[in-house]
C-alpha cells in the first residue's frame, strides 16, 4: 500500500476551507499532520483540536523582521516534512526565506492575475468581468504570482454581492481540494 503524502495547513481565520480538505480528501491517501496559524483566536485551530491535529500558533508580533518570522515558519512546517503545504486562508505575505523552502500552494479567491492580494471578492465582483472565480497557485515570491494549478469561474450576472460571495466560498473549496489532489496525484 503506497504511503500517505503529508500535508501541512496554514491558516488565519475559521478553517472553513482546512475543514473541507479534512472532509473531502480520501484518508488512505492523506494526512494533515499539523495545522499551523498566525492568529490565535483562529477558530482553525479549534478544528485541529478536535481532529486531534498537531497545531500551533506563531504570532508574527513577537518577532523582529518578516524573514525571522518565516525562519520560524519554515522551522516548524520542517518538522513534519510534509509532501505539501497548504496555504488555506492564511493572511501573510512571504517572504523568500519561506518561498524558497517549502513547497506550498495558495488559495486566492479571484482569477489570477486580476486582484492580487485583499478585497479580492469584492474587487471582482466590480470589475467589468462577466466571469470571477477562485485560483489555486504555487507559493512564490511575488505576491499571489505563483504559477496557477486550478482555476474555477462563475457568473456574476444575476447574483447579488452576498450571493456572489457565497458561490465564491463554496467554489474555493472544491478548486483547494482539486489542486491538492492533482498536485499529489491522488486519485479518487
């Protein structure tokens, strides 16, 4: 029977997306094994706790420079030498000391290269696009530049922004689930 493949878990907020994967990725093929936040009151981490997941909490506060703050990261992510990390919600901009050292890929809820970065939701559904979607990258240096695994569209005509937002939510999760599958070749 072939090994499990390791992943790892950033997040910031309410684990929607870490719960999802928890839920939807076969577990003979998988193991999250630790989850990792930079907010304490993610509640994240409460589904970690229940899962019995190794988490921790590395608030960037208590460290000088963003690069010391990866360093810590790229430390404890290391630990577990996953096969993947997975950037699910995780409200941080890398720098290059962990870029360069863990393979990581990133949710980002527009279609890339529209709206980099925050608001995204709202941005795109502004903008003068039929179409906005969710995107599914590889973790580099430039922010929300990585190449693209999976994108998914949707349109916008007829939805309200809280409808919008709320497709935007559930399509995330199944492009992350997707991405992950297709980056470690599981098959369903």
């Amino acid at each position: 029977m072939p090994k499990r493949k390791k992943i790892v878990v950033l997040l910031s907020g309410t684990g929607s997306n870490f719960a999802y994967l928890l839920k939807h990725l076969p577990q003979n093929a998988y193991e999250i094994v630790f989850v990792l936040s930079n907010n304490p009151h993610a509640k994240g981490i409460d589904i970690a706790k229940a899962a019995n997941i190794p988490h921790r909490v590395i608030e960037p506060k208590q460290f000088s420079t963003r690069e010391i703050y990866d360093a810590s990261l790229v430390n404890a992510i290391q630990e577990y030498a996953p096969d993947l990390t997975v950037l699910a919600g995780f409200m941080r901009i890398l720098t290059p000391v962990f870029t360069k050292n863990i393979r990581a890929i990133n949710l980002h809820p527009s279609l890339l290269p529209r709206h980099k970065g925050l608001h995204a939701i709202e941005k795109s559904y502004e903008d003068e696009h039929l179409h906005g979607g969710v995107s599914v990258h590889w973790v580099s240096e430039a922010l929300d530049g990585g190449e693209i695994i999976v994108q998914k569209e949707l349109l916008k005509e007829g939805l309200s922004f809280e409808m919008y937002d709320a497709k935007i939510r559930t399509i995330e999760k199944e492009a992350l689930l997707d991405a992950v599958k297709q980056v470690l070749g599981i098959k369903v």
